[in-house]
C-alpha cells in the first residue's frame, strides 16, 4: 500500500522577490534600459513537508538538519542587482545592448529591427548583477515507497511601490525548475512555468526566438521521483534529490518595462505527489 495518497499536498512553497527599480530614465520599454536593473532587495522561501518527506537549503557549507519544513531568508546573503533577460528553457539566457532597449517602442514594447542578442550566464548571487536567482532545495522520502513529484497551483501576486504604479511585472516573471547541475529541466518537454500563460517570442539563439507558451501547472507526469527508503542524515545523507528553482524576469514580454520595474511581487506554487 502506498504511504502517500496521490495528488497529496507535498510542498507548499513561497517565494517572495521584492524589487526595487533605480530609475534612469523616464521612458518604457518591453525590456528595461541596462540602467534600470531591478535591485533584488529581499527573498523570503517556505517550504512545509508532508509525512516522509524531509527538506532542507542545498549548498550551504555548513549543512543543516533535515526538518518536515524550512525556511529561507536570503536577504542577509546579499544580491546583486536582475537584469532583463530571454529564455525558452531556464537554461539558455539572452540579452539586449542598451542602445537596442532605447529604441524599443514605448507604446508595443517591440525592438527596432532585429537586433543580435548577446547570451549570458551570469546569475544574480552574492554581488553580482545577473539575469536570474537560483534557490536549492534537498528533498529525501523516508518511507517505504517511491514518491512522483509534480507542480500545481502557481500564485503570483504583486504590490505597487514608490517606484512603480502597477503591478504588471508579475506576467513578466518565469520559472524553470532544474536538475542539482543547473543543465536540465526537469520538466522533459522544457516547459517554463508562469502566471500568464500568454505565448511570448522568447529568444532560443542570438538570432532565433521561438513562440513559448508558459505552463502554470504539471500534474499528470512527474517533474522527479523521490527513491524509497532515503536517510535523512545531516553529514552523510542517502538516496536524496537536489532541485533548481530558477527565476527571472522575460524581456520580451510585454509587462517587462522600466515603469513595471520597482513592483514588488510573491511567487507562491506547490509540488504535489502524483500517481
């Protein structure tokens, strides 16, 4: 008999990525101005475990225990600043020359011609500006079977700040849900995840975009198995599985504009057993 009924509540997750936008320039556009980088300010995850599921923070060099929850305070760890960026994947992420950004129409948010983007892999971590902010978690399942993990229930929401009158960036953020190496989605199709699940010319190559339409949810094929029987040891645990949580604001979308940039916005989402 299974130890976890399916489609049981696994990890109810929040994330909360407060930013704050140092203005340049007065104008707008799909992408921000390289001046207008979206300073990361604050990031708050929780993380609830159900029976047999234990869960910690990844990558710390002091391990912590393994609990049925935790809680990740980043903003004490330092962050540079998120810039724009394009992504069909989570993997692969492009960029724009300022001067291409300034010549984007304020009113549709399109580029000026057909502009070569430049690829990057430079995330958001300790004081380094980036394009995206990575979040580790270690998940091992401690009972008697193994457990299907899928994605349910993305929640966005966002407030208005000082420095930005709306909250329309939050259709602008995407999530990539990777393997401990950072090369793989586990989602096999390469989906991304989203609020809006509107199709956005995402950049696949320095001269390539691809229409990629956002998932909210994954429910009928799993995004990783837990093993059975995992040791949930602080030093020297066994049989346990590291995931990627991938973040970063789309420049092509049409929300990722300079007067969207100083929001503020919560990312809420739930891995789900599932059969």
């Amino acid at each position: 008999m299974k130890t976890i009924k399916a489609r049981h509540k696994l990890i109810p997750a929040i994330i909360m990525l407060i930013v704050a936008a140092i203005t340049m320039s007065t104008a707008s556009y799909a992408w921000f101005t390289m001046s207008n980088r979206v300073e990361v300010t604050g990031i708050n995850l929780s993380v609830v475990a159900p029976t047999n599921i234990l869960i910690r923070e990844a990558g710390l060099t002091v391990p912590e225990a393994f609990a049925n929850s935790v809680a990740l305070d980043t903003t004490s760890a330092g962050f540079g600043k998120l810039m724009h960026a394009s992504s069909t994947t989570g993997l692969n992420f492009f960029t724009i020359e300022e001067e291409d950004a300034r010549e984007a129409d304020p009113t549709t948010g399109a580029l000026s011609g057909t502009p070569t983007l430049i690829p990057t892999t430079t995330s958001a971590a300790g004081a380094v500006d980036g394009y995206y902010v990575d979040f580790m978690l270690e998940l091992v399942n401690t009972g008697g079977e193994p457990v299907k993990v899928g994605l349910d229930n993305i929640v966005i929401t966002g407030t208005t700040t000082s420095a930005a009158d709306n909250t329309d960036i939050i259709d602008a953020v995407r999530i990539a849900i990777l393997d401990e190496t950072k090369n793989n989605n586990l989602e096999t199709a390469d989906k991304i995840f989203a609020k809006d699940v509107t199709a956005a010319d995402a950049y696949s190559g320095v001269n390539t975009t691809v229409p990629t339409t956002p998932i909210k949810s994954q429910t009928t094929t799993a995004l990783l198995t837990l093993e059975a029987n995992g040791v949930a040891k602080t030093d020297a645990p066994e049989k346990t599985t590291i995931i990627t949580v991938r973040v970063w604001i789309e420049g092509q979308d049409a929300d990722c504009v300079t007067a969207n940039a100083g929001a503020s916005f919560n990312i809420e989402f739930e891995l789900v057993v599932i059969d």
